[in-house]
C-alpha cells in the first residue's frame, strides 16, 4: 500500500513538472522574436531604452500587448509587432515573462 501511494505521488510530481516544462518550452518559442529587442528572457536590452519584460505581472503584459494590438498604446515597432498576435499568443508570452526570475 505504501509502495502504491509513493509511485502515485511521483508519478503526479512528475506528470506535473512535464506540463510546467512544456509551458515554459512554448514560452521560450513563442518570445524568440522578443529577445532581438528585449534581451535574453525579456531581461532588458545593453543599450537603449527598451524596458525588461521579465517578471512584470501577467495582467500588466496582458495589457500592454493588447494596448499594441489595439492601437491604444503606441510604440516603434511594438504596433507592427503585436498586430498578428492571437489572445493565445499574447496569453503564452505573458505567462512566460511573468514567470522569469
């Protein structure tokens, strides 16, 4: 019994930590445009002022990604940028950014 208990608390662990690391992956895809501006992980450009996009809340990128989007918010080049991007994409980028220490 004791053995069975261990095997379904690991395998929920581990099940667990694959769906985080295949969020994070999508993540990582989907923001490799960013980094040419933004910097590796949104960390922020060396030079410039291109702000950090690292661990900002979700609700603000959300936001600021819609505001491009929509043409509420105006930028160089993020309007050009976000215009073809889907509430699914703007989500993934998001919970990415939002998540990186």
């Amino acid at each position: 019994m004791k053995f069975a208990i261990a095997f379904v608390a690991v395998s929920f662990f581990g099940v667990s930590n694959l769906a985080f690391a295949n969020a994070n992956e999508a993540g990582v895809m989907v923001s490799n445009g960013c980094v040419n501006c933004h910097g590796e992980e949104g960390r922020g450009a060396a030079v410039g002022n291109i702000p950090p996009l690292k661990g900002r809340s979700k609700e603000f990128l959300v936001t600021a990604m819609e505001g491009y989007r929509k043409g509420t918010l105006h930028g160089t080049v993020m309007n050009r940028v976000m215009k073809d991007f889907d509430d699914q994409k703007i989500d993934v980028l998001a919970t990415y950014f939002s998540s990186v220490k």
